[in-house]
C-alpha cells in the first residue's frame, strides 16, 4: 500500500506528518520508534521548506522478505523526494524504514484529517509520545546513574585492589630483599665459624709457641689482613713500647681491643684510638692475647682493603683469644717438658768403668707427652766385682710411671748388693712390684759380667730377648725363655741364662720403643737392630762404642715421630783384666 503527499508549505508539512504518525500507530509502531520516526521526518520536512520548492512523502507499507516466507516481516517505509517539475530535482531522497509489528491497515484507511481539531488532536498525541519518550529517558536517565555509581564503586574498588596488590607485591619485594640479606648474613656467618674453626684447629695441632706464632699471620693474610705483628712479651712481663703502635701499648696495658684510625671504627668491644704516627693513613686494629693472669702479648692487624665490619672484628677476636690460649698451653707445656727432661736424665745415672767391659747408653723420650715415662738402663758394680747391666720399662707414661721406675731401681740396688744372679734379682722385684703397686707391671732384662769369668748370666722377665755379636761379626738374638712380667699377680721363679764370652762380644739391651712399630709388630724391628749391630766393624766397636749407639739409633728411628720412649745399653766385652 502506497500514500503520497504534496508539500509545498507549514500546513501540508504538519499533515504529511501527522498522517506519518497516524499510520504507523495503526501499523503498531511502538511509541519510542514512532516518536523517532515523525521526529526525523519532521527534521527533514523543515529543511525541505527552507530549501522551497514542492516535495512529496511517499509512505509505502508492506511486507518485506528479504528470507525464507516464514521470516517475512511488515514494515513502514517513508520517502521524501522533491517534484519532478520542482528546481530541487535531482537531489538523493530522504528515506526511513519502521518495522510494523501489526498487520497494515487497508488502504481505504484514513490516517490524516483536513479540519483543525483533527490536526489539534494529532499535536497532543504527537506529544502524549514525547512525554513517553521523556519518561523512558527519565528512566534510562536513572539507570545510567545507577550504573555510573556502580562503575564508580566498581573502580574505587578496582583501585583499592590495586593498592593492595602494589602493597602486597612490595612487602614481597622487601621479604625477598630481607631473605636474600639473611641468607648473606648466614652464609658470611657460616663461612667466619668455618674460618675459626679451621684455624683453631691449625693453632692447637702444635704444642711449639713459635711455631703458632708463625703460623697465625698465613691464617689471616690476605682474606682479613692485609699484615700481622705479632708482639710477645718477654717472661718477665716488661713491654719495650718505642717500636709498637701507641694502641698496642694500650691494648697491652688495658687488656682490651683497640682501634686506631682517623675515623672510629664503631666495632664492639674496641675502643676508639687516634691514628698512630708509624702510619696514619693506614687503620690498626691492636687486640692483646688474653690469659687467665695478664696478656701474653698484643696481635696487631691492618686491613685488607675495605675496614673491617663488626662481625669480622668480633671473630678476629675470638680467633686471637684461642690463639693466645693455644700459646699459653704450649708454653705451659715446654716448661713442664723441660722439667721432666730433667728430671727423667737425673734419675738416670752415670756409666761405671769396669776393667774388661765397655758401656754405651742412649735414652730418648717419646715426642708426645711429658718426656717422663718408665724407660731405665742402669750399670752398677756388686761387692764381688761384678757388673749388673740392666734396662727395663714400667708400662704406662708419665710422672706415676717414672716413679715406679725409680723405685724399682733403688730398690734393685739394694737386693744386688747381697748378690745375687739377674734371675733372683728379677724374682724379688717381682715380688716387691706387686705389693707395692698391684696395679702397675714392668718388664726388665738384667745381664752379670765378671772380670775373671768368661761367661754373662742374664734373665728376663716379659722384656725384649737381648741381641750378641760375636767377635767375627754373626749376630744372634738371646731366644731363651723369659719370664712373665714383673708384678702380675703369679707366684714365679725367673731363671738365669749362661752365656760364653770371647773378647770382642757385644751385648745390646734395649726396650720396646727402639723396635716395635705398631704397623709392623716387634720382630722386623729387631732384625732391623741385629742388622744394625753386625755392620759395624770389630774396630768401632772396640774404639768408639758411644759413636756405635748413635749409628745403631739413626737407622731404626728415621721417623721423627715417637711414641714410646727409646732406651738402648751397649755392653762390650774386651776380655778378662
């Protein structure tokens, strides 16, 4: 169905309108796209009069399938083109499309009156849809508003949830900061501990002072300084000061870490000091070496480059005071060494000279310990004339044992002085060892010379069998079957041996320390010595018997380590006076 006006003025253009909004309110436009519809159009129509001329709405309504029949859809469709005789011919149409929900109305409809009430009527229904759209609007208006305080809610939480996830992600950053500040600390800490205890262990493995003190500097140069002094006090604690920084003086004098600088160092427990004139660009840090009474001496440093931080400073000092007591123990324990040295050689005595025999005695203390144990070798002569020659070993080290051994030397003394073969004399210090000390056992070998008998009686008792050179240089080990220890509790009578003498013979006593080793057990060690004592020459032996011990000792203690005390009597026969 097509309808068609003319307009040439206001009145023709209010009725083409008014006849546009009739017919699509019949075709059940809504009011919102009806209100829409007769806008546009009226926008149009009021242009169209400026421009003059005569124009002409087309409104065409129908069915549109632009799909399969069941998809086809009414719609309103409104063209505005000028007359075909007017001066605006030529020009584009104006054109709109509605879709009508109802069904088109016929084409004898009257959709637009001529008289005023008519036209009055459509103007108030013209603005019955304006005030719809005003309040769809209003609504829309509201809804807006609604949606814009959601969004502003909406973004101000957007916002807060960004300012925590900023919080969030930076306390993380100053967790992962502190975590990483923790594990430098603890692997700095883990690697100081480390250091100290490593070092400590290189201060205590020496019981020699000097040699810590020369130790200490390549301990610390050049990872924590960059020189060590290292200053000692004399025994009688006297501190000569012109060579020594003014801070060492201090730290000597207060017993307290000093640091000297132009700036202070703020380590703990250092006190602040000026710089020192021997070299004022260049920090010190003095720290003394502490004892129980006063301080053995002071340790001075300089840095390695950067000064040092405080946990430096507080290991620097803790290293110096096991240093000090490592020190402090050595020189403690040379003075104790020293002591017993001398009092081991003291209760060792001096060689006799009998007619037709020849002594040679070497005593060596173990390297560890107190250089004190129960080694002895002891000669001496019987009212007789005889010669009693004996070496024997109390088990056990140190001062306990070296008593017991004087004891039993004193006491063998005596008993040989009313005579007596070595294997009685041996079966009464049995006796007397274990009732004095039931605890403590020795072993001993004791052999008898006689000017005017060609022959040597000899006994042992749990002792290493002696070794003889004959004259013409055949070594033998005196093999004969010993008695027990002495002072194990057993009743024994220990036996003599005799042995034929030709001048020239060699005897060799000895104790355990001088053959066995504890990776190869005794006998290679006393094949080593019969093979040391058969090299010789009958003429170093007759001459020089001292020079032969002390080649018999080179070979068989190559190591400078010992752990027993070495004790070796050379007994040489020259024959009858």
């Amino acid at each position: 169905m097509t309808r068609t006006w003319q307009i040439a003025d206001v009145t023709d253009a209010v009725r083409a309108r008014l006849a546009t909004a009739r017919l699509a309110a019949a075709c059940g436009v809504p009011p919102l796209e009806r209100t829409r519809l007769t806008a546009s159009l009226g926008a149009q129509l009021r242009l169209c009069l400026a421009k003059g001329g005569v124009w002409r709405l087309t409104l065409e309504t129908g069915t549109v399938s632009p799909a399969p029949p069941e998809a086809a859809r009414n719609v309103l469709h409104a063209v505005v083109t000028p007359s075909l005789d007017d001066a605006a011919a030529g020009q584009p149409p104006w054109r709109v499309t509605v879709p009508c929900p109802e069904t088109v109305p016929d084409a004898g409809a009257d959709v637009a009156g001529d008289d005023p009430q008519a036209l009055a009527e459509a103007l108030l229904g013209a603005d019955e849809d304006t005030a719809l759209v005003l309040e769809r609007l209003t609504e829309q208006e509201g809804l807006v508003d609604f949606h814009r305080e959601e969004l502003q809610q909406t973004n101000q939480g957007v916002v807060a949830l960004h300012a925590e996830l900023d919080a969030a992600g930076r306390a993380q950053r100053e967790a992962f900061a502190a975590e990483r500040t923790a594990r430098t600390e603890a692997e700095n800490a883990r690697r100081r501990l480390t250091f100290l205890a490593d070092a400590s262990a290189v201060l205590t493995a020496s019981l020699d002072h000097h040699e810590i003190v020369r130790r200490l500097p390549g301990l610390l140069v050049p990872e924590y300084a960059a020189s060590v002094d290292v200053w000692l006090f004399d025994q009688e604690g006297e501190r000569p000061g012109p060579a020594h920084p003014a801070a060492a003086v201090a730290a000597a004098r207060t017993g307290r870490p000093q640091y000297a600088a132009a700036q202070p160092g703020g380590l703990p427990g250092v006190d602040d000091q000026p710089p020192s004139p021997l070299g004022p660009d260049r920090p010190l840090l003095c720290i003394p070496l502490p004892t129980r009474q006063a301080p053995l001496g002071v340790v001075t440093l300089s840095p390695p480059g950067e000064p040092w931080d405080p946990d430096d400073a507080v290991m620097l000092v803790e290293l110096t005071r096991r240093a000090s007591t490592a020190i402090d123990h050595a020189q403690r324990y040379q003075h104790n060494r020293d002591i017993a040295e001398t009092l081991q050689r003291a209760l060792l005595t001096e060689l006799p000279a009998p007619p037709g025999l020849a002594l040679a005695a070497r005593y060596l203390p173990a390297t560890h310990g107190l250089n004190i144990g129960g080694d002895w070798y002891d000669a001496f002569r019987q009212p007789d004339g005889g010669v009693i020659a004996v070496v024997g070993d109390v088990t056990g080290h140190g001062l306990r044992a070296a008593v017991m051994m004087s004891q039993l030397r004193t006491a063998l003394r005596a008993y040989a002085v009313d005579g007596g073969s070595p294997g009685r004399l041996l079966t009464r210090l049995h006796t007397f060892l274990h009732h004095l000390q039931p605890d403590l056992f020795a072993t001993a070998v004791i052999a008898r010379f006689h000017p005017d008998d060609p022959t040597m009686t000899w006994a042992a008792a749990g002792h290493p069998p002696p070794v003889l050179r004959t004259p013409d240089g055949r070594v033998r080990t005196l093999d004969a079957k010993p008695g027990a220890m002495l002072g194990i509790p057993l009743r024994q009578e220990i036996a003599d041996h005799t042995v034929p003498l030709a001048p020239g013979t060699t005897l060799a006593l000895y104790t355990d320390g001088l053959v066995e080793r504890r990776a190869q057990g005794i006998d290679p060690g006393i094949a080593r010595l019969a093979h040391a004592l058969g090299s010789f020459a009958p003429p170093e032996l007759e001459t020089d018997l001292e020079g032969s011990a002390d080649g018999i000792l080179r070979p068989l203690l190559s190591d400078s380590e010992r752990d027993d005390d070495v004790c070796l009597l050379l007994c040489h026969f020259r024959g009858p006076a």
